[in-house]
C-alpha cells in the first residue's frame, strides 16, 4: 500500500449536547485508563450505533452523530472521554454541556499489507510518527523514491517575515475587535505591492476583499501544483487543536504543546507555502512568504537554511497586545513526563494481563 499525505491520527467530536447527547452516549460504556482522567470508550449496543452510522433515513438529527458513531464501531480507533466532563453531562451537574470524544487511530489499520509507505513532508514531526513510534511501531525510510527533493536548498532566496512574538491562535487574532488580523492584512498588501501573492485563512474570514492580485488558496492545498510561478505567499490561519485536545494528547501521547503546535499549525504553514514558486527547485526569483508568528517563522526558516527572518511593520505595539498566559504544565520536568508515560504503559499492560486471566 502506498499513502499519499499522512493520515490523521486523531479526531475530536466535540458538541454543545446538554439534552441530546443519550442519542449516542445511551449505547456506550467506559473503561477507566489507569493514571490517566480519561475513560475508555467501549459500545454496549452496535445495532444501534450501526444504525446511527447509517442514517438510512437521512435523519438531520443523526447526522451529526454519523462520524463518533463509525469511529466508535471501528476496531481501528480508540476513544475516549474526560472522565470528570463525562459524568457531569450525563447526571447534568454543574456547567458541563458539551459531548466531547477524542479518538486515536492504531497502527493495525494497515495490517494485512506486506508493506506500507507513507509519503509526506516533515514525516518526524507529524503526531503519527510521534504517537505510533511511542507504541513501538518501527519505520524505515524507504529507498530509490524519485523525491522532487530531499531537502531544501534554496533558502538563500527566501525571506520569511513576521508579524508578532506570540503563538498564533483565533483567540489572539479576535483582540482589539478584530484589528490584529486587519493589521495583518494591511501589512501583507504594503509588503506585496501590486505583484501576485497567495494567501490563506481561516474559514469565515474575508481577508483580500477585492484585491485583485490576490488568489486564495483551499483550507487544504496539498499537492497543488497551479501556482508555482507566484514567488509570494500569506498564510494568516490559526489552525491549532483546542485546548482540550491539545492536553489529551499531551496526556496520552506524552507530546509536548510545542510538539502539537509544530504537528498541526506549522505543517499546514509549510504545506500552504509549498503551493508557491518555493514548490519549484529551478526557480530561483527572490521568494517571500508571510506567517503571524516568530514560532512559525523560525521553524520555516530551519527548514530553508540560509532563508532571512525579518519582523514586519505593523503598529500592533501601539495596539499593546495582551499576552496570553499558558496552561499550567503537566509536568515539572521531562523526566516526570517520561516516569508518567513508563507507569501508564506498566499499568495498562498489567490491566491487559488481568483481562486474559
């Protein structure tokens, strides 16, 4: 089997459901996951949870319920809620009114392939290579793949500018009623000028509005091949995990914020910068591509050694921007974070063992 793109490893069904949430939550149980605050999600009735995957009567109702219903029904996936979250919603205590399940893929989707390769970018930093080499899945990079290239070479002809020293997030883009992304924006056009650039963002915003030199990429451009011949590219999108999601895999995979962050949000920077003339190794124009954030910035630029870094004009010092705090680590140190992970996989053997007795 060849793979095209990495698949995604983890999924977040994630619903306001303080009433309607029995539609699925009445045909599953939990396992609690030793050392951990999450339960194991397991069906307690497949018929029904097949039928809600179905939705052969086209309900609107149970459409929304198609998606956790397959992940819950397939042997592939393992689900899981927060415990405390859970048991809140369904006794309907406190403020808890969200159904929220976040789901890993295991590796045995591929069994039965004498061999699998996955072909994808930055392959190391993405949360399958993290979290199925943590389950002590062995990968060996394949050879004689005629690769467009292995790495890149061109960063001397790359300036990679930026607007501000905090993680990008849709919370920080929100701030002064909206006026950080407009900046952004401004900056983007003063910088380009009258020449051809890309961009990207999020869904819902209308960044470019009647610019007309300015095309707009899809929320997922991998592969595209149209704009090779356009040197300059803005990728303004937040596309980070919730804040839930983030500490779940955190939790269980033992990934760090920062190991999530360069996973998600700047794999689909570097993914959205690759639609311009940087895709092209014989094209060799100045390049500039514009990201939000330093963080962003620095990872593309270790990318393109060679690239120049250079912070943009954009007033947001007169805005005085709030830093927002960070979450309370889990963790002291690396070496608690790997004790943490060497219990939890004892544990959770001993558990397994139990099973079989």
């Amino acid at each position: 089997m060849v793979v095209d793109e990495i698949p995604s490893v983890t999924h977040c069904f994630d619903q306001n459901l303080t009433e309607n949430h029995k539609i699925l939550t009445s045909f599953i149980d939990r396992l609690p996951v030793v050392g951990t605050p999450y339960d194991l999600l397991t069906a307690t009735d497949v018929d029904q949870l097949e039928a809600i995957a179905k939705n052969e009567s086209d309900d609107v109702v149970w459409e929304n319920f198609k998606d956790p219903a397959n992940i819950l029904l397939s042997p592939r996936w393992e689900s899981y809620v927060d415990r405390k979250a859970y048991e809140e919603l369904i006794i309907g205590s406190g403020s808890r009114n969200k159904l929220t399940v976040f789901s890993l893929l295991r590796p045995e989707i591929f069994e039965g392939f004498r061999s699998v390769t996955l072909a994808g970018a930055c392959f190391e930093d993405t949360l399958l290579y993290r979290y199925w080499s943590k389950m002590g899945v062995k990968f060996k990079e394949a050879a004689n793949i005629d690769l467009r290239y292995v790495k890149h070479t061109n960063g001397d002809e790359l300036t990679i500018l930026y607007a501000v020293p905090q993680d990008w997030s849709k919370w920080l883009a929100k701030q002064k009623e909206g006026k950080v992304l407009r900046l952004m924006e401004v900056a983007a056009i003063k910088e380009f000028g009258e020449a051809e650039f890309l961009y990207a963002q999020n869904k819902g915003h209308d960044l470019f509005k009647g610019i007309s030199n300015a095309i707009q990429l899809p929320y997922a451009p991998h592969g595209l091949n149209n704009f090779q011949h356009i040197p300059d590219v803005a990728f303004l999108p937040a596309r980070n995990l919730t804040p839930s999601h983030c500490k779940f895999l955190e939790r269980m995979m033992g990934l760090t914020e920062d190991d999530i962050r360069t996973a998600v949000h700047r794999q689909a920077a570097y993914q959205t910068v690759m639609r311009g003339s940087l895709r092209d190794p014989e094209n060799h124009e100045a390049k500039r591509i514009f990201v939000p954030d330093l963080g962003t910035a620095e990872r593309l630029q270790s990318l393109f050694p060679g690239a120049t870094l250079r912070k943009m004009e954009t007033g947001f010092e007169k805005l005085g921007l709030p830093v927002r705090r960070g979450r309370r680590r889990i963790y002291s140190s690396d070496v608690e974070r790997k004790r943490a992970s060497r219990e939890r996989h004892r544990d959770n053997k001993f558990k397994q063992f139990n099973d079989l007795r």
